[in-house]
C-alpha cells in the first residue's frame, strides 16, 4: 500500500471502530464502500504479517465485525505501523539469537525457570499463549512422572475447541520445563498429595504466576464472549523485553514453527493441524513469512 493509502486506511480504520458504517468510511475519502472494505482489510493483514498483533484473526476471516471487536489492539498496532516492513520477510530465528536471549533472561528474570520454560514451549509448540496458560501438569506428565512426547492439545484447552496433537520433543523444551517443575516441588508450589506427578497435582496449571496462581483466563468483554488471558500475555511481554527481542511477538514465534515444519517436509495439512488452524489461508500466511536465504547459503553443500 502506498502511504497516503495506509493513511487514509488508518483513518477508516478509526471511523469503523468507532461504530461508523463502511459507506460513510468511505464516503469520507471520495471511495466506494467495496474500495472501503478492501483497504482496510488490507492494512489488518499487513498489520498481521509485519507481526504487529498477536492472536488476531488466525484461521478467521477478517470481518468488520472481527474489527471493530479488537478495536483497540488495531488502532494501536495501526499507529506503530509505518509501511516500512510491507512486503520484507521476517528473518529466521537463529542458534545464537535464542542463546543470547535465554541467558539474558536468566540474569535479568525473578523467574527465570518458568520464564525460560515459557519461550521454550512458545517457539517448540506453536501453541498460541492462552493455550499454554491453560495447559495442566497432566499435559506434560503422566502418572509415574515421565513426559508425555505425545500428547494431546485438549479440546478445552485449545482456542479453536478442537482437540489436536501437543508434542514434547524439544530436547531444550523439556530441560527447561523440568527444571521449572523441579522448582515448584522443591518450593511446594501446586504440590499433590502422592509422589505420582513427581509430586505435583496433575490437574494444577502447568505454569503459575509469580504468586503461584493459575493465569487467569476471562472473557474478552461484556459483549464478546471468547477467552482471554491478559495476564500470560503481558508476562510473555516482559519475557522478550528481557531477552532483548525487541518486535517479537508470539505470532511470530507461531511463524517460526510453521515455517521450521514446513523446511522440515510436513505438508500444509499438517502444520494446520499441529497450530490449530483450519483453512489452508491461514497456514500459507504463515509459511509464506519465512525468511529468503541467498542462493550461496542455499547451495551451500547440497550433496
């Protein structure tokens, strides 16, 4: 989108959130309702591919209705948007970037097991972060205290209300969890009542606050019903502020596991299913973000 069109789509963007009809959007602009509607739109996914909100739209369509229901969250996210990243891929996340960020975590963290075992599950799972804060011990863990590799995304855990597969099989997911859990059983937080769980309750959350309370999960508004989970969601926040991971967000995160699956060989219907998303729309934004190597790198020892 040119600037001037960015501009006047935030303005629009402004007018419809604030309960004005798409016709007198447009009117205002000397446009078409139709030309209204798509500029608008336009600007909403460019939002979403310059990972400027997190948890919008996913697998939805994007509607008037969507947007005037995250009214805020748009007009905040519209306001940072300066058109620079339209069209740029994200680059790949690297080795030595989550290195760094796990250790600048560590030193700068109150809870820095829990905050290190948070962004491992983030970028291991593809799991969106009201799903993570409603993940239960018994999620991870079976009775005798091992992991659960394959596990299952309850339909009551998983945004969508779809059950789908949860794999823990990040060597450097698990490490992290466990010396969480290891952590919580020594400081008798969320504890059972057996040494099954390796001590913990088996229906207690998965991660806790700092205060060892559930986060906790609300409705968006008195007029939207969906869940919501502030709380998780300014905790990861400050999780990458910490880690120096300035414009990181958990949708790009989602990005990363996607494209990861997708470099990996998993078709599109798989990377759907693991991240929870229906249409295939949704999962090729996604993967179509992924970072573009040069052709030296990409050559680099084919054989």
């Amino acid at each position: 989108m040119k600037p001037h069109t960015v501009e006047n789509a935030r303005q629009m963007l402004v007018m419809l959130t604030s309960g004005h009809s798409l016709e007198l959007a447009g009117r205002a602009f000397g446009i078409s309702r139709s030309t209204a509607d798509r500029e608008v739109k336009r600007l909403v996914e460019l939002l979403i591919a310059s990972n400027e909100i997190d948890d919008f739209v996913g697998d939805e369509r994007i509607s008037v209705e969507r947007i005037r229901q995250a009214g805020p969250e748009l007009l905040e996210a519209a306001r940072r948007y300066d058109g620079s990243k339209a069209g740029k891929k994200s680059a790949p996340l690297s080795a030595s970037w989550l290195e760094g960020g796990i250790s600048r975590i560590r030193s700068r963290s109150d809870n820095a097991n829990r905050d290190v075992a948070l962004v491992c599950v983030l970028l291991a799972t593809g799991a969106k972060p009201i799903e993570i804060a409603k993940l239960e011990v018994r999620d991870y863990l079976d009775a005798p205290g091992d992991v659960r590799q394959h596990s299952e995304m309850r339909a009551e855990v998983a945004a969508n209300g779809l059950e789908r597969p949860l794999h823990f099989t990040s060597r450097m997911a698990i490490d992290a969890i466990d010396a969480y859990l290891t952590e919580r059983v020594r400081r008798g937080i969320g504890a059972g009542r057996t040494q099954r769980f390796r001590g913990l309750d088996p229906l207690s959350k998965l991660f806790l606050t700092e205060l060892g309370e559930p986060f906790a999960v609300t409705q968006r508004g008195h007029w939207d019903q969906r869940e919501t989970c502030r709380l998780i969601l300014g905790t990861y926040q400050t999780i990458f502020r910490r880690a120096g991971w300035f414009g990181f967000s958990a949708q790009r995160a989602r990005q990363h596991v996607a494209t990861e699956l997708y470099r990996r060989g998993a078709d599109v219907g798989q990377v759907g299913e693991l991240l929870g998303l229906k249409s295939e729309r949704a999962v090729r934004r996604l993967i179509e973000q992924r970072g573009s190597e040069s052709l030296e790198v990409l050559t680099k020892d084919i054989v």
